[in-house]
C-alpha cells in the first residue's frame, strides 16, 4: 500500500508538469502575440507613409481630392486601438491612448527634472503596478513601440527617456 507522503509527491509532480507545460505554451503564446504586433506595426507605418504620399496636394485628378480625407478619419478611428502616430512637431500627447500618453508624460516629468532615464521595472512602481514580469514585458513593448515612432529614446538598452525630439527645444535629456 502506498504511503500518503507518497502519493502526494505523486500528485506535486503532476502538477508541476502541467505548469510547465503551462509556462511553455505562453510563452509560446507570447513570443507569437510579440510577432504578431511587430507585423501590425509595420503595416500600420506603411499605411502612414501611403498617407503621406496620396495627400490632397501630391494628388492630381478630380477623384483624388475625395479619397484622402478618408484616411485622416480611418487614423482617428484607429486612435483608441492604441495606434501610435510617428512623432512630428506639432503632434500633442493627446494624439496617443491614455496608457501611452502616461509613459510619455512620466518621462517627461523626468526630463523637466533633469533626472536619467527610466527602466521598464522603475516605470511599472511609478504607476503603482506590481513588478511582475507580465506587467514589466507589457510596459516595455509599449516603450519599445513609443521608441520606434520617435515619441522617446532608448539611450541604453532598457533605459528609456523622452525623445530628443518630442522633449522639445532646450529639453535634452
């Protein structure tokens, strides 16, 4: 007759095999989900640059002033989809979702302050998260994202600051 201590390993091991198996497929799951966005980036960006080069004063026909006005609603539309438009003098920090315009803005505080950059672990205590993996990968793709589109800067791998550029005059960091 096997013994309770025994079965009990038995059943620990079980489980641990499942949560294995578990953590594996997510971060399967999550590699795929990494992939997949980089993907909608891009087409996103290469939507942009198609915006930009049918606008109304590089067109010529009588069809093409009705078709790009389109486009600019087809963008604002997507505004709560978290879409992040390329950064260019002018574009407000309202331009980007609220879960955006937080990063930036924090960074921004940072830099009127002249403190360094930020961690994506250091970002996830300033909003009051827990600095869970999850919660951290999440704040640093979005950083990642705002840093390809020129919203900020990443003077050191995983350090990240406002860009040079939206930091405006005189805001270097």
């Amino acid at each position: 007759m096997p013994s309770v201590v025994g079965l009990l390993e038995e059943r620990e091991l079980t489980a641990r095999r499942r949560v294995n198996m578990l953590r594996e497929e997510a971060d399967r799951i999550q590699a795929e989900l990494v992939m997949a966005e980089r993907e909608l980036n891009e087409w996103v960006i290469a939507r942009s640059h198609v915006g930009d080069v049918l606008s109304p004063g590089d067109v010529a026909g009588p069809g093409a002033a009705e078709e790009p006005p389109a486009l600019p609603a087809s963008s604002e539309a997507a505004k709560p989809k978290s879409v992040i438009p390329v950064w260019r003098a002018g574009l407000a920090q309202s331009a980007l979702s609220a879960e955006y315009q937080r990063i930036v803005q924090a960074l921004a505080d940072r830099n009127r302050l002249g403190q360094g950059p930020l961690t994506c672990q250091e970002m996830a205590a300033c909003f009051g998260l827990d600095p869970v993996p999850a919660k951290i990968e999440a704040l640093r793709a979005k950083a990642k994202r705002l840093t390809a589109r020129g919203w900020l800067a990443e003077p050191t791998p995983g350090r990240f600051t406002l860009g040079k550029a939206a930091a405006g005059p005189g805001g270097g960091s």
